[in-house]
C-alpha cells in the first residue's frame, strides 16, 4: 500500500526504515522521502511509528506490564 504518494513510498519501506531505527515522520522523512512533500501521510507515520513502539515492547517485555501498571 502507499503511505506517501507524493514520492511514491510505500508501507514497506516506511516499515523497512522504522525497523531500522527512525523513530520520528521527520526521521523517515529523511531515509526515504515519506512525509517530506504535502504532510498528509504524517498522520499515518506516525501510527506506523507506534505499530513498531508497541510490538518491540511487546517482545522485549511480554506485553510492557510495567507500562500497563501491573508488576
């Protein structure tokens, strides 16, 4: 799917990037373009930068308890 069609980027290379350590759309913006044109796709950035967030946590931490307020 495309995420960015001002530059053409697509969710995999935003997820290649992310996975690769951007952490922010002005990060990706810089790898690969995605974000760097109109901003409409910010948003979406954004939410596949917390897909990432929440699925390290989730493997480093078995669910983030702490996070969760449980111990």
């Amino acid at each position: 799917m495309f995420v960015c069609l001002c530059v053409g980027v697509t969710s995999h290379v935003v997820n290649d990037v992310v996975a690769a350590g951007a952490s922010t759309s002005k990060e990706i913006a810089e790898a690969c373009g995605a974000g760097s044109e109109c901003g409409r796709c910010r948003r979406t950035l954004r939410a596949i930068i917390e897909a990432h967030s929440v699925d390290a946590c989730s493997a480093q931490h078995n669910g983030c308890p702490s996070r969760l307020g449980a111990n």
